[in-house]
C-alpha cells in the first residue's frame, strides 16, 4: 500500500484535472489524486474552479478528510486553510472545518413539536391587568391591546364553564327586561 499522508498534513500538490465541482490534486510520494471541492478552495464563493487554478499549477493544501466509499478511498484536500504562498496553516486547530462541518448537518423541523412552558408566573401586572408577567416587562401602550398568556386546558374548561354561565344570565336578564316594556 501507498504512503498517504497523515490527516490534517500539509503538502504541496500538483493540479492533475479541474472539474465544475472542484480540482484534483496529486498528491506527492504516491499515485493518489485528492479533490480540493470549490468549497474549499477559497474563504470567497467559487463559481468556477477554473478561475482559481489550473492544470498543473502547484498548490498549498491540507488533507482533511479520508473515506472508504465502494472500495474505493477518498481524499478531500482544502486550500483554503493553507496559506497559498508559504504553506503555513491558517487553521492550526481545525476550528474553520469543524464550523464548515456544523453547516453542512441537515436542518431539523421541529414545528410538529409542541412547545410547552415550564415555568409560568403566578402574579397580575399592575400596568395592564393581565396575567403571567411584571409591570417592567408590560410592553402596553396606554389604551392598546392587551395580551396575556394562554390559559391551561382545565383553565379553559372552567373558563367556558364560566362563559356559558354568563350567556344564560344574560340570556335571562334579556327575557326579563323585555317582560318589563
């Protein structure tokens, strides 16, 4: 088996083909070509890799990555952690490749999930009236509209309890009065 290099080694490569999605890079002592992606060929947005190097130009990069993918071992090469013009590395302790590596982690939707709150207070604004939060957290404008929090579900229970008490009584408070005309 071939010498690779040693991961997160810096070397300098020789462009062996350029692609629209990167540049293959030989790499030295041995016949194995790494990909430098677009991605990693400038801290800037790479359109096009041809603008940035061509065939059998020689280039700073770092190795940063080696997978075993149908038999087949893959090497990803970046250049933009590696100072083009004396090969120093730019990211000693692999910061801007741990970050490259939380971007590319899929998103997750949580908005299926209900969101409950744990700790709700237990007190009555002085400025609004409302329920669940302090005077100097009150955002009402004077005459405006005022929110509170959304009450539990057995709140809401008693609540429509106490509704449909107050439609009845009025209800018969309307009967009443109209007897009285």
């Amino acid at each position: 088996m071939e010498a690779l290099p040693e991961l997160y080694a810096i070397f300098q490569g020789e462009v062996a083909t350029v692609t629209e999605y990167g540049a293959f890079i030989k790499i030295p002592g041995c016949r194995r070509q790494g990909l430098v992606h677009r991605t990693h060929m400038s801290a800037c947005r790479v359109d096009k890799p041809s603008e940035i190097v061509d065939v059998g130009d020689k280039v700073w990069v770092k190795l940063i990555g080696k997978e075993m993918k149908d038999d087949k071992l893959k090497l990803s090469l970046s250049m933009k952690v590696v100072n083009q013009g004396t090969g120093k590395d730019l990211d000693p302790n692999n910061v801007s490749l741990d970050q490259d590596e939380r971007k590319k982690r899929t998103f997750r939707d949580y908005t299926s999930q209900k969101i409950t709150l744990e700790a709700v207070l237990n007190t009555v604004c002085k400025k609004c009236g409302c329920k669940g939060h302090f005077a100097k957290e009150c955002f009402v404008q004077p005459g405006g509209t005022k929110y509170s929090l959304i009450p539990e579900e057995e709140e809401e229970e008693v609540a429509a309890a106490g509704c449909e008490r107050d439609k009845k009584t009025s209800l018969t408070d309307d009967s009443s009065k109209k007897r009285k005309k």
